[in-house]
C-alpha cells in the first residue's frame, strides 16, 4: 500500500458565496386585494380559496343530490 502523499500545493482558495439575488431575498407582494361592503378582504389569498372550493363542492353536491331524488321522485309515478 501507499502511504499518504507529501505534494507541496497549497489548497484551492474558493470565493466567498455570491450574494444571494434581491428576488428570492425580498419578494415583491402582489397587489390582488378586493374591497367590498364589509370591508378589505383578500379573495385571493389560501384560505379564501379553500373556503371557496368547499362551498362550491358542497352546492354541487346539493344540486346533484336534488336531480336524483327528482329523477326517481319521477319515475316511481
């Protein structure tokens, strides 16, 4: 086997980590911000798109419910 090697290089200086961009450190905030009657609300913000989606998927729900018991409210005649 060999034994460690005994070269004479100094070690590679690296450079100091480039800045990070001014993006990714201060984003800029959309401006998507609705006024209505009640006051300020952000209609475009996680929350209120889940919110959304829940009563949405909840009347369809409804509506499919109400063609089905009407479609056999129908046919039973």
């Amino acid at each position: 086997m060999n034994g460690p090697s005994k070269f004479s290089k100094q070690t590679v200086e690296l450079k100091p980590a480039a800045r990070p961009s001014r993006i990714r450190r201060e984003p800029v905030r959309a401006d998507n911000k609705l006024e209505t009657l009640a006051g300020k609300i952000d209609w475009g913000s996680r929350e209120w798109e889940i919110r959304l989606a829940v009563v949405g998927i909840l009347l369809f729900a409804l509506g499919l419910s109400a063609l089905v018991i009407d479609i056999g409210h129908v046919l039973s005649l």
